[in-house]
C-alpha cells in the first residue's frame, strides 16, 4: 500500500480490490493462495501466515474437503458461439464443478443451468461444495435466447487431496487478552461481499502493527467462510476462550449506503458495547439486526460451546442489498468512501477498546480542579456546560465503573473524553484499578 496518509487509504483499498477482482477464489485451492499472498505483500505484512490443513482433516463434526482449482470453462451453442465463458466472468461456473467434456441436448442442459428470472441481467453466484455435480450459471436473459439443438459443455477443473489454507496475522501486545478480527476471501468476482472484508482487515492490521504499542494482542485471519472458521477454531478454540475479549466479524464493508451492527448471540459483550457505542455516535442512523438474521462466520463463533464475545460491523448486511451473490456485485458497488467508512469505524471500536480501562479517584470528595487550571477560576452560567463532561467522568470514576461504561452512562464519545481523562491522570487525580 503506497499510500499512507489518511485521505488515500480509502483509495488504496479500492486499488487493492480492482487487483484482486479477477481472481477465481474458492473455499480451497490456488486462488485464495494467490489473493493472500497479493494481499500480504501489497500492504507489507511480512508476519502474515499461510497455513494448509490437508483433505479430510476431521474439524468437529466437519472435515476439510477435495482442493478444487480450475483453468477454463465454456459452453458452445449450435451456432458455434462461446456463451457461459469462465475468461470473461468466473461466476459463469458453479464453484466446485467437476470436469466435464461431451455434448448434450438443450433439455439436458437446462437442468445444469441457474439463473436468476427476478434479476435477468445478473450472473448468480452458486457453489456445489459438498456434492459432486457440474453446472453452469447464466444471466436470465441469455438464457431466454437458447435454442435447441446440440451443446457442447466444456469444463477443465480438478477435485484432489490437497489442502485448505487460511492466513494468520498474530501481533503481540502488553497482555495476553486478544482482539479477534476475522474476514473471509473465498469467493470469486464480487467486490462488497467478498473483496472489502479481507482488504479493511488487514489494512486495520497495517495500522495495529504502526502502533508503538498495544495492550492488545491481535488475533487477525482470513479464512475461507464456514469451513475455514470450523477448521480455525478446531485448532484454536480452547486458547481463544481463555484469551480473546472481544471480537468482530468483517463482511460487506465496501458501500457508500448504510452502517449495520449483528450482534453476538447474548449482544451483552464488550465487542457488542463499544461496537453499538462508537455506531450511534458517529453514524446514529446504522441499521441494527438480531442474532437471528446472521449468515456468516459469527454462526460459528458464536456456537453453543464457543461462544466468543463477537459481533459484527458492516455497511450494508449481507443479503439485504439487491446485487449480494451475483455479478451485480462488482467494483461499482465498492467505493474508496464506503470502504474508509468501515475502516474509520472499525479503527475507532479498536481504540475505544485501547482506551478501555478502569479508573479510581485518587482524593476524597470533589477535587479542587481550579487549583489546577482544569475548571475556570470565574463561576459563571457557562461554567459548568464548560466542564460538564469532565465532571460526568469523574464523579463515575469509582474503581468499579470502566471508561466505556462511563461514557455510555454520560452520552459521550469515548474518544471525546481522551483529553478529560489525559488531564486528570497528569494531574494526578486518577489512578488505574488493576
């Protein structure tokens, strides 16, 4: 990422997309190898991991399936015409089709074929992971203008033992407590549902691993979805109940059209708290869903026997914007905008979480703030709208009450009050309650 400035990460990430957009991604297989690999060496993060977790590895109740890669694929109608051509859309192909080289009838065809009626322009985006068939995908309207005759289907793919591979960003901190940051990078050509997750991610990690220091560890990966976060926590689980704090699932974050907060299966979590606390304040109009409306991998974190104190931050929620699993999907969706937006408030929730600590006054009663120049000298109406803040905090700041709670109990940004808490902490007036 050349650009390091504030203005041109938003730009930089956009970039990042436009590279990766044309690579034919699955749940395993040489695409997502290719994409992680742009991914770790476009933004510099020479700690990123790739890990490979071999066909028919048990990971509870699931086990890691066939590798799947593919070269071409095409149909070729009874005018000689390449239709359903894999080079011009990847979507074109149903993801994790197996080989398939013969001629068939029209009517034989259509049993191989998927569309979408109710959107006649958009390729669907369809997988088969766990049976094996072949298909191809089409827009609705190409499909209306098949004719019969004979078809030659052409499909040049390989199923194999091979492995499923996931990146893993660890970057250490004061504590052993962790940030949980997960994205997914398994699908093909779409740009808001598969592209901004993994690129704000580790954009965030870029900007953790710029930090002087952290109190956090960070625990960052990309994974292919629901496999990939089953086979993680498989390996995982047990030092991630013990260490992660909070968490957040990155998904759908690249459009300019809304903000969106999916909660954690109880929404009573520290993640559940900064993440509604840093929304409300800075874009109070985000949509909130419930627990029940989740799709992705806060299923499995969230799991009975899991239960990881994680939620979800998005723009707008996967399923609820008209281009989601589809070509429509594409880079004129994401914008550099959309995908600042998510990373600003994402950065803000991490800093919040930094910033989280419990604090006690260090004198009896009210402290005489005047003595040190923190509270006018002169009382007048003005004056305590003028310190209204500072008075809020610090009349919480008992032992028992964290910064966050306190700002939630006076209204406040958290990131507002950082000046209040820097003053009195120099002024000796709190102490931090271990």
């Amino acid at each position: 990422m050349k650009n390091s400035n504030t203005e041109n990460i938003g730009l930089d990430m956009y970039q990042l997309c436009e590279k990766l957009f044309p690579i034919c991604r699955s749940i395993t297989g040489e695409g997502f190898r290719r994409s992680l690999n742009i991914l770790k060496n476009d933004l510099e993060l020479t700690n990123l991991q790739a890990f490979e977790v071999p066909t028919g590895t048990k990971c509870f109740d699931w086990e890691v399936p066939k590798e799947w890669n593919i070269s071409d694929a095409y149909i070729i109608d009874p005018n000689g015409n390449r239709i359903c051509d894999f080079k011009v859309s990847n979507l074109h192909v149903v993801g994790y089709s197996t080989p398939v080289d013969k001629e068939i009838s029209l009517e034989d065809l259509q049993e191989h074929l998927y569309s979408l009626p109710e959107q006649p322009t958009a390729i669907p985006y369809i997988t088969s992971y766990y049976k094996e068939r072949w298909g191809f995908c089409i827009s609705q309207i190409e499909r209306e203008k098949l004719i019969a005759g004979t078809y030659k289907v052409y499909i040049d793919s390989e199923l194999k033992d091979g492995s499923l591979t996931y990146g893993e960003l660890i970057i250490p901190g004061e504590t052993e407590q962790e940030i949980f940051i997960s994205s997914y990078l398994c699908h093909p050509s779409m740009a808001n549902n598969e592209l901004s997750g993994p690129v704000v991610t580790l954009s965030l990690a870029k900007w953790l691993l710029s930090l002087e220091s952290r109190k956090y560890t960070y625990r960052i990966i990309i994974i292919p979805e629901t496999i990939g976060s089953i086979t993680y926590l498989s390996r995982n689980y047990k030092t991630m109940k013990e260490n992660v704090v909070a968490g957040f699932n990155v998904s759908c974050v690249g459009d300019d059209r809304a903000y969106s907060y999916l909660p954690s299966k109880e929404g009573n979590t520290l993640a559940d708290t900064v993440a509604t606390h840093v929304l409300k304040h800075s874009h109070p109009d985000f949509v909130s869903y419930s627990f029940l409306d989740r799709q992705s991998d806060e299923r499995q974190y969230c799991s009975s026997g899991i239960d990881l104190p994680l939620c979800s931050i998005m723009r707008t929620k996967y399923g609820c914007y008209p281009e989601y699993h589809t070509s429509l999907d594409d880079l004129t969706l994401v914008t550099p905008t959309g995908l600042f937006g998510a990373y600003k408030v994402l950065k803000r929730s991490i800093e919040c979480l930094e910033a989280n600590e419990t604090l006690c006054t260090t004198v009896l009663c009210e402290p005489q703030l005047g003595k040190r120049g923190l509270y006018p000298t002169i009382s007048t109406k003005e004056s305590s709208s003028i310190v209204k803040n500072m008075m809020n905090f610090l009349v919480y700041c008992d032992g028992n009450h964290t910064n966050l709670e306190i700002a939630e109990k006076i209204n406040a940004p958290l990131w507002e009050l950082e000046e209040v808490i820097s003053n009195l902490k120099a002024a000796d007036l709190l102490r931090v309650v271990v």
